[in-house]
C-alpha cells in the first residue's frame, strides 16, 4: 500500500539519497579523485556539485528500481546488524546500520566510514554555524552530485585502469594521472573550496520546511518534502536544526490533518527525528506528539498509517523515562492492546511486542548500572516512577503475548519467547495455569528439536535453532 502510493507519488524516485548510498558515492569520489585528475574532474563537474537535485531523467529504470529497493529495506531495516557506537570514532563494516543520532564522518585519506556518539561538548555548541556543515569529510558533501549511472560508469573506468594487462595507451594515461597527482593536503584545500559551493543540509532543510509550510504547495509536494526531510532528520544537528526552523510544529499539526498521507509521513519524519535525540523528544512532548500519536493509533486508521505512528511513539518513549510515564498516564498500554486485537493490524504486533520488550529491559538495565553518580542515580529515579511491567500485569498482556507463540515466523518467535522469558517472574501465576502455552510450548519443542537436530547435521553446533530450543526448554523449567 505505501509502495503504491509512495511511487504514485514518485516518492520512490525520490532525490533523497539514501545513507548508504551517500556512503557509497563519498567513498567512490575519494577513490576518483585520486585516481583521476582532480582539476579536470573538478572543471567538468563543477557545475553540477552547484546542483543540489538531480533530474529524475537521469536514473535509468535499473537504478531506479535499485534505489526504490534501497530505499524500502532501510525503512524497515529493524533487524540490520548494528553498529554500537562509543564516545571513540569507530569504522562503520559494510551492511552495518547505524543508529540514528551520530556524528558521522568519512576519513578522506583512507575512505573508511566513521561513526562515533556526540559528545556533550558538541551537545552546547550552537549547531547553526553553517561552516560546520561545510567542514571537510563531514558527511553533508552533496550526495546528488554523482548520478547512480556516472558512479558505475566511472567505477567501469576504474576496474578497466587498474586492470593489469594495460594497454599502452592506458598506461600512458596512467603516468599522466601520476604526474598530475596532488599531495593530499593541496586535494583537501581544493576540495573545501569545492565544497562552499554545495547547499548545506540546514539551506536544504530550510526549503523544505517552507515547501511544507507553503499554501501553494500541493500535498504531493509535501508528502515529497517529508520524505525528503525524514533523511536530512536522522543526523543530530539537523534534528536540532528541525526544531530552530520551526519545523517540528509543522510535523505536530500533520499528525491531526485530515490526510491520511500527511498523517504517515508526518509520523514518519518525526520517528526519525527522535530516535536518540533527547532534546526533540522533550520539545516533542511539550509540543502534544504524544497524544496525537495515541489519538492515530486508537482511531481507525490505515495500518500503514499506524505503523508509522507506532514508529515514532516507540522513537519517543525510548530511554525518555518521563515521556514512558506520561504514555502509561494517557492509557496508551490500552491502545497498543486494543490494536492486538484489532483486524487488519496484524503486521504491527511484533513491532508492539518490541516496543515493550525494549522499555522493560532498559528499566531492568538502568537498575542494574552502579549507583555511583548523581546522573544515574536521577535516572534511576525517573525510570522507578515508570510502572511498566505491574500494568503489563494488570492488563492480561502475559497471555497476549505468549498467544503471540503460534505465528508461523521463527524470528517473531524469537523475539517473543525472549519477552516471556523478561516476563515469566512476573506473570507466573497466569503462565502455570495456561494450558495454552504448555501445549504451544511442546509443540514448538518438538519442531525445534527437529530443526536443531539438522542444523546440527549441517555442521552447525551453536545453531539459531538449538538457540530456540533451549529458550523453550529454559520457559518450561521454570513454569515447572
Ligand atoms: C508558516 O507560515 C506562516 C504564515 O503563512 C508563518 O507565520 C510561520 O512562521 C511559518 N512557519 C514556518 C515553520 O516556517
Ligand atoms: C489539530 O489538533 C489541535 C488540538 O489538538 C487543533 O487545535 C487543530 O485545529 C487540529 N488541526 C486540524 C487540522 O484538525
Ligand atoms: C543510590 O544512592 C543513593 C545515595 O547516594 C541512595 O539514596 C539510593 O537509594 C541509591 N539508589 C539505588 C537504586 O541503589
Ligand atoms: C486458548 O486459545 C484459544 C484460541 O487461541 C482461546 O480461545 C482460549 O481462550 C485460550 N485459553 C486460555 C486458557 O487462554
């Protein structure tokens, strides 16, 4: 359904660049501009590093398709192997996501990707400084400079140069590359001058929150400046530049707009914008997201529409104690329940048993930090007013969630025997008498036994299956 109407809206073929494909092409233009002339390169492209969007006419059908597929697996990239990020810059592996909220940033003399936590220094300082955003290897290098088809052509180029079995003419043309060769730090000057000509994220952020705000646009165009935005969102300076430009009450009066599209999108951007960023999610809760969002989520509404809702409102609740209270407060534990039963809804149960999974292991995980500083034991504090799990209790979610036990999928599986296991001292009593579960609980062990006993035949001893099994096995002991 969002598909349909995502590239009704040619919102698939959107300019907004998706991350790893910015990634993809900084690190490709390090290779070419060491391995091409950097002032012939510079003279033929400059004029299109001053274009900040690229024409759709560009994209073949191929890489259309290729960058509507990028562009789906990272909106729902939930399961990606993470990057865990320190207060250290750390080299970002290939396939990694990474968290939204980072200071990112690719290291011109080696082309790896770094990502590492803002530091609290960077937290005070005014993030309007556009110069900052224009600092070298900073990852707000225009990504629409290169298209996908001149990207391949000049990585064609590349592979054929560095092929062995030159022919004359290449080598030739090698030497001239040598020759011309700059030292990096004359590639560096050269390149910043490059770089004031390209559009900050903050001048693109601008426009698009005023092509939001503009009567005359039409809603296509502001369902493609949401979704524009949503990528521009993640990072945390732009986050924080969202709420200076006024943007986040324009997201907050999408959330109650009679578009069910602006309503999405809107839910969309503002997801992005919170995740780990504490300063929107309080701006956020002030500004009434919290009941908005509860007020989507309990109404009829499209599934795709309560997705993207229940998106941002797990944005907003993560590590924000206050906000995980005020959402017990507003009944919100009730909404969720009620969309476990409501039809159409199903694809959002996992992502509920989730949410809550997630907010009960980051209390138990709060409690278990060492009391030693003022700032955990505050956090301590506001974690102990949030009385999850006895709600949890209260509502009958202990059975809600081991039904969840008969879907067909092994990760959902998964995740939901990890969520029993979080829950069985507290829901015993209702677990023991619940011939529901022992019954699904032995015949999941009887599959698994089956496909740990193969996995095991292929060779594999520490099998996801095995994994299963003894997640299972361990309920069952203690149910005993
Ligand atoms: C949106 O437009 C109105 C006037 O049309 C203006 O008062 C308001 O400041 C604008 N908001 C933003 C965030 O640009
Ligand atoms: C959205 O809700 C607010 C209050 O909750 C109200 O003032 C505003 O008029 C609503 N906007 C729309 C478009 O319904
Ligand atoms: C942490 O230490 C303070 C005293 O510094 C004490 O009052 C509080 O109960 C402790 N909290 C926990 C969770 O141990
Ligand atoms: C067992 O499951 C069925 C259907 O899933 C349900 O109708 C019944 O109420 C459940 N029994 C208990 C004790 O939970």
């Amino acid at each position: 359904m969002r598909n349909e109407e995502a590239s009704a809206f040619g919102i698939g073929v959107s300019h907004r660049p998706c991350f790893w494909s910015i990634m993809a092409k900084l690190n490709l233009m390090v290779l070419l501009l060491f391995a091409m002339n950097f002032s012939s390169c510079l003279n033929n492209r400059v004029a299109e590093f001053a274009l900040t969007k690229k024409e759709e006419g560009d994209l073949n059908e191929q890489s259309k398709k290729e960058l509507v597929e990028e562009e789906e697996e990272e909106l729902d990239a939930d399961d990606l192997e993470v990057f865990y990020p320190t207060n250290q810059w750390q080299t970002i592996r290939p396939g990694q996501a990474i968290p939204a909220g980072l200071h990112v940033q690719l290291n011109l003399q080696t082309g790896e990707k770094l990502a590492k936590l803002p530091d609290d220094d960077d937290e005070r300082k005014d993030i309007k400084d556009p110069k900052k955003s224009r600092r070298l290897g900073h990852i707000d290098v225009d990504p629409s400079s290169f298209t996908t088809q001149e990207l391949k052509k000049a990585l064609a180029k590349m592979k054929k140069s560095l092929n062995t079995d030159d022919t004359l003419e290449e080598k030739a043309h090698k030497e001239d590359v040598k020759r011309k060769f700059r030292p990096i730090e004359k590639l560096k000057e050269e390149f910043r001058e490059l770089n004031l000509q390209l559009e900050t994220d903050f001048e693109i952020m601008f426009k698009l929150i005023n092509k939001l705000n503009s009567s005359a646009s039409t809603l296509e165009e502001k369902i493609t400046a949401l979704y524009d935005l949503e990528y521009y969102v993640h990072q945390v300076d732009n986050a924080r530049d969202l709420l200076s430009l006024g943007g986040l009450q324009l997201l907050i009066n999408g959330l109650n707009s009679t578009e069910p599209l602006m309503k999405e999108y809107a839910s969309f951007v503002l997801g992005a914008a919170l995740s780990s960023n504490p300063r929107v999610q309080v701006a956020a809760i002030e500004g009434g997201v919290l009941q908005k969002l509860l007020v989507i989520l309990a109404t009829d509404q499209a599934q795709t529409v309560k997705k993207k809702a229940l998106f941002a409102l797990s944005s907003m609740l993560r590590h924000f104690p206050y906000a995980q209270q005020q959402f017990l407060k507003l009944g919100g534990l009730q909404v969720l329940k009620n969309l476990c039963t409501e039809k159409g809804m199903e694809l959002l149960h996992i992502r509920i048993v989730t949410l809550l999974y997630d907010l009960m292991v980051e209390k138990l995980l709060v409690k278990d930090l060492h009391n030693d500083s003022t700032q955990i034991h505050e956090r301590a504090q506001q974690y102990s007013q949030v009385n999850l799990v006895p709600a949890i209790v209260e509502q009958g979610w202990c059975k809600i969630i081991s039904n969840f036990l008969k879907t067909p999928e092994h990760d959902i599986r998964e995740k939901v025997l990890k969520t029993v296991h979080v829950l069985l001292a507290f829901c015993k009593d209702s677990y023991k008498e619940d011939q529901n579960l022992s019954h699904t609980l032995s015949l999941l062990r009887q599959e698994y036994e089956l496909l740990a006993a193969e996995e095991q035949k292929e060779g594999d001893e520490d099998g996801y299956f095995k994994e299963l099994l003894s997640s299972i096995n361990s309920i069952a002991q203690q149910l005993k």
